[in-house]
C-alpha cells in the first residue's frame, strides 16, 4: 500500500518535471539579451516561502510561470 502511495508521488513528480523542462526549452528561444529568466525561484518574507517555476524579468515586465502539467483537456468557464 505504500509502495503505491510513493509510486503515485513519484509519476506526479516526473510528469511535473516533465512540464516544467518543455516550459524551459521554449523560453529558450527568447532573446538573452532583452530577457532574464530565473528557474525555480524561492523567495521569503519574515513568516512564509513563496515559490515561482519562473520569473520572466524585462525592462517592460514581470511574468510569473506556473507551469502545470495536466492531461486531458481543460474547459474555462
């Protein structure tokens, strides 16, 4: 029963890391000139963490990325 448990854990972790990697390549392709990317991004006040996939820095903007890797297909309401 556990051995499921831990197995059910580690395929939602890869698939996560699967997400984040083909997220990753393609902000890849942006100019390293006009972007600054950071990866995994931890940040802290005095009491919590926040945690970013990515923070994509320009001189027009901040986006912060979550990346969420789901199958299936997805309805906005």
């Amino acid at each position: 029963m556990q051995k499921d448990k831990l197995g059910k854990q580690l395929k939602r972790y890869l698939v996560s890391c699967k997400g984040e990697a083909a997220v990753a390549y393609q902000l890849g392709f942006l100019p390293e000139k006009e972007f600054l990317i950071l990866h995994n991004l931890r940040l802290r006040n005095s009491l919590h963490h926040f945690q970013m996939d990515c923070l994509l820095l320009n001189t027009y903007f901040f986006l912060i990325v979550e990346v969420k890797n789901i199958a299936g297909t997805l309805h906005f309401d």
